[in-house]
C-alpha cells in the first residue's frame, strides 16, 4: 500500500457528507406538513408526499434572499395554500407576497414552527462509510479540516455527539471560497496534493476546483433544482460512499509519487 505524503490536507464538508441533515430536514418538514393539515381538518393522501412538500419548498427558496434557509413560516402559508388547491408556485407567490386572510392563525403558526425546531435539533445519522473513511485518513497522517458555512459550534456538537470529534484537526466555518483554501494551504506548507470532499457541486466542488484541489464529490439524499449538474462542475470523482475515499487517494498519491 503506498504511504500518503505526510500530512496531505483533506478538507470535508460536515452537512450531508459527514452526517445526513437532509433526513433530520426531511422528517421535520413532513411534521410540518402533517400539522398544518391538521389545523386545516385535511386528511392527507399518498400525493401529499416530500415531493409536495419540496415543490412548495423550492419555488419559495428560489424567490427568497436566504435561499432554502427562508422562514419556515412561509412554507407553513405556502402548505396551507398548496393543500386549499393551490400549485406549488402560486402557493409560494402568494406566501412571499403576503396579504391574505388565512385559516390557520398566527398563535398555531408558532406552534407548529416550534414543533418544527425541535425535530431539527434531532441527532442526524452518520452517512455511509464515514468511520471506515476516516479511520483510513487518520491512520495515514492525512490533516482533517472540516469546512463549513454553518455555525461553527453546532457542528462541533453534532461531530462530538457523533464521536467524531477526535478526528479532526481543525473545523474551520467560512465561505467555501478558492481563497479559503489556498490560504489554509499555505499554512499547511503548500502540499503538492490536497483534497475536498462534499456534497454539493456549487459550493464544495466548484470553489475547491479553482483551488487546485483534487475534488470528490459525494452527492447526498437532496440536490436543489437550481444546481449545475457533474458535468458542469466537474468534480474529480464521484462516489457513492465515504468508503470509497481510501481508493481515490491511494491512485492519486500513486500517480503523484510514479512522476
């Protein structure tokens, strides 16, 4: 087995590549689904699935300065809308829009968006091969840098929770910028290969590309229509599991090393 160079960056996104958030989201926007049904008197049918939902969902988030992290008021109104009969867009038009007389007022909206935090404070599972992965990494003297634009203390607590804490040599939160990862480079004295890992094209893949990184792309369960496609972002590899990084490092370091 060819040994790495020592301590070859690998940076790794936390949210739906380490863990998988988008099932903790999932679960809660069908909570929220099933309580605004409920405060309107609707039984639900098999068509009021998490396709509904995110249909309401996106045509919200493409309208909204925040993007999916928009008010979850608005996808309670838009919900309320779509399920009075409403198509997904004119249900969040009309949401974002405001101005109109709704069955559900504004105390049992509360109620429901507190409902809705605190499935999302739900301990997320780890994704597939994450502790074989990392062990390899870790066992070969690789430096791990978590990187990510969430909060910083929660994915701290969501790695200790998970008892991935010990892994890691730094969590770093910022914008996933090629700027960012030249800087940590330099710092790690400009190794001749690093890595990225993560799920989404736009903001892990594409900036670690202008990087000069060797970028891995590891889709999860949810991908934003507005995303480009592999094809546009072109990621080095994709796989299907957190297992497969050993593989791709082990024939990259190979080729490094054979030059």
């Amino acid at each position: 087995m060819t040994r790495l160079e020592v301590r070859t960056p690998v940076f790794i996104d936390a949210d739906n590549t380490l863990w998988d958030t988008n099932a903790v989201f999932a679960d809660a926007q069908r909570a929220v689904l099933a309580d605004v049904a409920h405060a309107l008197g609707i039984a639900l049918d098999a068509s009021h699935d998490l396709d509904f939902i995110r249909a309401i969902d996106q045509a919200i988030a493409s309208r909204h300065h925040a993007g999916l992290r928009y008010p979850v008021s608005l996808l309670i109104r838009g919900l309320e809308l779509a399920l009075d009969g409403a198509s997904p867009e004119i249900a969040a038009r009309t949401a974002w829009s405001g101005g109109r007389n709704y069955r559900i007022d504004s105390e049992s909206v509360g109620e429901i968006e507190s409902r809705y935090f605190e499935k999302l404070s739900a301990l997320p599972a780890l994704r597939g091969g994450v502790i074989e992965g990392l062990d390899w990494l870790r066992a070969r003297g690789c430096l791990l840098y978590v990187v990510t634009e969430g909060a910083k203390p929660t994915v701290q607590r969501t790695a200790d929770r998970l008892g991935l804490a010990d892994y890691f040599d730094r969590v770093i939160a910022a914008p996933k910028t090629a700027e960012l990862y030249q800087r940590v480079l330099r710092l790690a004295g400009a190794p001749r290969l690093a890595f990225m890992i993560g799920d989404q094209l736009d903001r892990d893949i594409a900036p670690a590309n202008a990087a000069g990184l060797r970028t891995i792309y590891f889709p999860g369960g949810f991908q934003p229509k507005w995303l480009p496609g592999v094809e546009d972002a072109k990621p080095a590899y994709v796989v299907s599991s957190f297992s497969d990084v050993p593989e791709v490092l082990e024939r990259e370091i190979t080729q490094l090393t054979s030059r």
